[in-house]
C-alpha cells in the first residue's frame, strides 16, 4: 500500500525534540538512479525528473515542496505562509502526477473556474513552472465576453497583462509568484473589478514538438501524377520555425512570425525545418528526389516553439489565428502536451473554434486516475523561525499508539550537507558524467537533518574554476558547468545565506569553498565528486550558545555524500572571530585517535555573535574551507 504523507511542522528553540505518537505518518527525500540514464545532478532536467526536491508556488500562493517518498513516488509537503501558518491541502494521485490542492481553492474548483493542471504539482515542475525555474506563473483567463468586439478587461493586481487570444476569448497572464496570494484574492473576490465576467483561469500549458511516426507512404506520386500537388492552396506549419534558407524551402515560405519568446523564426532545434519540407518542401537538395507531400503549396512559417522544442499555450492559440487570418487552408501541428484533455482547453477551444466551417473536428482524449489509500507515516519538520527560517525535514516514521521517540535537531553548527534519503543514508550531491560537472546540495543541515531551499529568504550562488580560471557560475546555490576532459584542480565555490529573520539568527551566511581534482573517466558513467561537509560538535544549549569561558572544546569532522566518502582527515584548522570575519583568533587544535578539536576561549565574549572559519583536508588531498556566519553566540 503506497503511505499517506503527513508533515508535522514546529519552531525550533531546543536541540531535543521528543515525539509522542498518537496515529501513525512520511517523509519525501529525493533518491538516487545509478543507472546510466540518470540526469546530471544540480541540472534542471533533475528537478524535471523529480531527481531534485523543488518548491512550486501554486496560483493561490501558496507553496509546496516537492521530492520523492520512499517507494520513489511523487510527495508533496505544505511549507508555512509568510504569517506562519500551514495551509491544509488534499492530495490526489493521476497516473504519475500528484495533485495539491489548497482548501482556499476548494470552491473555485468545485463551481469549475479554475483548471486542475494549476495544482499539478509534479506537472508544474516538470514543465519548468517550479520556483526555481521561474518567478511567475503563466496563464489565460478565458472571460465570458466577446473579446473580439469589446476592450480587454485590465490585468488583476499581482499579474502582467500580455496578448489577447479572441479565439477563446481569453487573455494571457503572467502571475508573480511573490503576490500570488494578492491575485487569487482578487479574482476570486466576486465583487472585484477585475474578476467581473471571468469564466476560468488556465494554466498555460506547454506543448512540445512531437513526431513519433514519421512520414508514411500516403501515394504523394500518384496524386502528383493526378495533377494534385497542393497548387492554389496554402498550408500554415506551426513548429519551432524554420530556415527559410534551406535549398527545399528556397522561394517557397511567403510569410513567417514568431510567437515564442526567441529571437526570430529561425530553427534552430531543425525539427521545424523538417517538418515544413515534408508538408511543402521543393526537394531540390536532392536533385527533386525527396520532395514534400505537396510541392505545389504556398507556406506559412509560424513559430511556436522556442529553441529548446516546446511552447505555451498561448503562443499556439496565436499562431493559429494568424495561420487562419492568413488564409491557409491547412494548420499543420506536430505538436502536443502528455497532460489529458476533455477539449475544453483555451487550446482545443480555438482549434475547434477556428476550425469551424473548414470540415475538421477534434476527438476528446481520456483519463485514467487511481486512488490507493495506505499506511501513514509521519514526518516532521522544524523551522528555526517564521517565515524567515529554513525548514529541516526529518525521516519518516510510522508509529504505535504511544511509541515515544527523541531525535536531536539543531545540533552543532546549521550549515551545506548532503540530503538524505527515505532510509536517512546522503544521497549523491556532486559528480562528473563526461565532460560536465554538476551540484546540488542541502542548503541547512545539522548532523541527521537537511533542509532544502524553499524557505522565504534563502538565496545562494555556486561558481567553478579550474587552474584558477573561471569556468562558469549560477545564480542559483546548485548548477551545471562544462569542464575539460584533462585532469585539472578545480575550485568549487558556494555562497548561501538567509535574509529576513530577526528571530533566531544562527548561521545567517556560509561559504564554503571545496578544492579536488577531476579528469575525464570514459569507462564509467558517472564520477563522484569529493564534496566534503565539516561537522562540529558544539557545547551548546538550545538557542545555539557557548559559555563565557575558555577551553571549550568543538570536534570537528568531515561527512561526504553517496559519490563520496572522506578519508582520514590529515589536516585542520579552525578560527573564531567576534566581528564577522574582520579579525581572527586561531585555536589551538589538537588530534588524538583521527579525531580532531579544537579549543576555544570565550572569556570576556557574553553577548557577542562567533563566526567560524573551518579548513580539513583528507588524505587523498582534497579540502574543504567553510565560514559560517553567526554560527552561535556567547551567553
């Protein structure tokens, strides 16, 4: 039976929590795929694969977590508003995909006026509408007047008006995640000025080029000899554009424009340059030899499809109504969406509608949804503070009725680790698949704990170089970078900080900097990276402070990840400064048994924030060299 997940959130303000179980509950840690058709880590296409764990603002604004559980299904957890509440949503299951919805939706969906695709949370991700991937939400609010004869309505606060589609009569929206809570108020306030004649709000879904059966014999030489080759008609291709300069299409393309967000009709994917010679192509690359179905046709070249295949609804739904203003008699569409439609979409509204009078109809698809309740497992959650704190997920557990259980949260020093799975064990944070390395870690963890971002206020940056030449940089705490095959020192360097809190400020900005060296391996797929993690075991109470006395002692350790586990740490030092890294104290380090501590003084200090600056390398050579911020303070 697949387990219901269930999160239990609290504030941290001592280092042991104890559990007391009532009923039965789950957690959602992202897995791992060794096989060879694993996407890179830190790459986009990770957090699409559901590889990554990534939060989805929902157009209610509300924000969800979403990672994998233990049986590598789809999980989704609630993260706190910004008032430090915890919406309640409902989960249902549909095929692959899990859909989240917010009891402040509840009535819009029931009464029909706004799409389900919107909580689609796993569909969202993956079509590159998670936070990560983008600061607004498209969409297209279909309005229950005639567009085509009366002005727009005005855009509602919290979005960007864009193109009026009169085909469905609809408009596209860009929603800003950050005041989507301000948007779903005004359009579903029946009196706002705004929402007045809104009918339903869409997801402007993206759709990509397909063509899994390519052309087949459709007897084209016996129309031509007919006399039937597409003269006097027109035929509108709607693809990733095309190259107009291609020997086939040479004089035979009368009209292009681009709906996409790219720069012209060019093709640059090539699937729309095939696809527009196999409709009307002259074959004269091949001395007539492979020429399209109908040579004889006038083309139209409309982009819909960016440089990367795919597209919104909303560019379709233009190039449809510019094909069809153009007079073509045929819209040639190679194009489609994995998300099941009943055809009243704002898509197959305007094909239908478009169509209308020209003998072309459209079929509704069909749906397959299963629901299998099961076991419930809880899992908890802790933030240092609201709304400004990271979120620290712990494994999940299932209980019996009055099972206790003490877990340790917050302890040593909150700073970058690896995540861990369903079974608690890292998973993989760093690796090298041929010439590309990529990255992604757990921004806050402490010794049996992460927290992914997501948290209001988390922001971070990596960058790469290697032999002291930069080789590329993110704006974001995870990336991608091409590398040369050659050995090479590489310097990787991450900055991650939290901005907001004034509640409970520990570890408000870590750096860490790790030094390995890497060389192209053809024999295997994927090369672990050595990422180094140091731990500190602190003297602390449960607001993270140290006595105002000297000879404390912090240990010091080094954890790795699934593609790395450290040696014996050979080196290590450790300063402590009171001004935030301005002036430094060296303390004194001592190692005995492979352990390694070091003792700080603290005399004199009551009241004063420490920064810590931490160096370890193991015996293979590789190192770390992390400065935390604020790591605790003296009582």
């Amino acid at each position: 039976m697949r387990p219901t997940s269930r999160t239990v959130l609290g504030v941290a303000t001592a280092a042991v929590l104890a559990v007391t179980a009532v009923a039965p509950s789950t957690a959602a840690a992202p897995g791992d795929d060794s096989t060879g058709n694993r996407p890179l880590v830190g790459s986009e296409s990770s957090a699409r694969a559901g590889e990554r764990a990534a939060t989805v603002t929902l157009v209610t604004g509300d924000r969800i977590l979403v990672s994998r559980d233990a049986a590598g299904d789809a999980a989704a957890s609630a993260l706190p508003r910004e008032d430090g509440t915890v919406p309640f949503v409902q989960t249902r299951r549909s095929g692959e995909d899990l859909y989240v919805y917010p009891e402040r939706a509840t009535a819009a969906l029931a009464a029909g006026r706004v799409d389900e695709e919107l909580f689609n949370v796993t569909g969202l991700v993956r079509q590159g509408y998670d936070d990560a991937a983008t600061g607004t939400l498209p969409l297209i609010a279909v309005y229950g007047t005639d567009l085509a004869r009366s002005a727009p309505p005005a855009a509602p606060r919290g979005a960007r008006r864009g193109q009026v589609r009169k085909a469905v009569d609809g408009v596209a929206l860009q929603a800003d995640k950050k005041r989507a809570a301000t948007f779903w108020a005004e359009v579903e306030a029946p009196a706002a000025r705004t929402a007045g004649g809104l009918r339903k709000l869409w997801l402007d879904r993206k759709a990509e080029a397909t063509l899994e059966h390519s052309t087949r014999q459709v007897h084209a030489p016996e129309a031509w000899a007919a006399g039937f080759d597409g003269t006097g008609t027109k035929v509108a291709v709607l693809d990733t554009g095309a190259d107009v300069g291609h020997p086939d299409l040479k004089g035979r393309v009368v009209a292009s424009r681009d709906f996409t967000d790219s720069d012209g009709v060019d093709d640059r994917e090539g699937y729309g340059t095939h696809t527009i010679s196999t409709v009307g192509g002259s074959g004269a690359a091949s001395g007539g030899k492979k020429k399209g179905v109908a040579p004889g046709t006038d083309l139209l070249n409309g982009k819909v499809l960016d440089d990367s295949g795919s597209g919104a609804a909303s560019w379709i739904i233009a190039g449809m109504e510019w094909a069809v203003a153009h007079g073509a008699d045929v819209v040639s569409m190679s194009l489609g969406s994995p998300v099941p439609t009943d055809c009243t979409d704002p898509m197959s509204t305007a094909a239908q509608q478009l169509a209308q009078n020209r003998g072309t109809f459209a079929a509704p698809g069909t749906r397959t949804e299963y629901y299998t309740p099961g076991d419930t497992r809880w899992e908890q959650v802790l933030s240092s503070s609201f709304p400004f704190g990271e979120f620290m997920r712990g494994t999940a557990h299932a209980y019996t009725a009055g099972e206790k259980r003490t877990e340790r949260w917050y302890d040593g020093v909150v700073a970058p680790t690896a995540p861990r799975d369903a079974a608690g064990k890292p998973v993989l944070v760093a690796e090298r698949q041929g010439n590309l390395i990529g990255f992604a870690d757990a921004l806050w963890g402490d010794s049996t704990h992460d927290a992914q971002a997501g948290s209001f206020g988390d922001i971070g940056n990596v960058r790469l170089s290697r032999d002291g030449e930069p080789l590329g940089e993110s704006a974001w705490p995870f990336g991608v970078f091409e590398v040369p095959s050659a050995n090479g020192a590489y310097t990787l360097e991450q900055n991650v900080m939290k901005i907001g809190s004034k509640v409970w400020e520990r570890s408000t900005s870590v750096n860490s900097v790790w030094k390995f060296t890497s060389k192209l391996d053809e024999s295997v797929y994927s090369q672990g990276i050595p990422i180094l993690f140091p731990r500190y075991t602190l003297p602390e109470d449960g607001l993270k402070t140290l006595a105002a006395t000297d000879d404390q002692k912090i240990g010091l350790t080094a954890t790795g990840h699934a593609g790395y586990t450290p040696a014996a740490l050979t080196s290590a030092r450790l300063s402590y400064s009171y001004d935030g890294g301005t002036t430094w104290t060296e303390a004194l380090l001592s190692r005995q048994d492979g352990a390694w501590t070091a003792t700080v003084n603290h005399a004199g200090a009551a009241g004063r924030p420490v920064t810590l600056k931490t160096e370890l390398t193991d015996s293979h050579g590789n190192s770390v060299t992390q400065t935390v911020v604020r790591a605790y303070d003296v009582r």
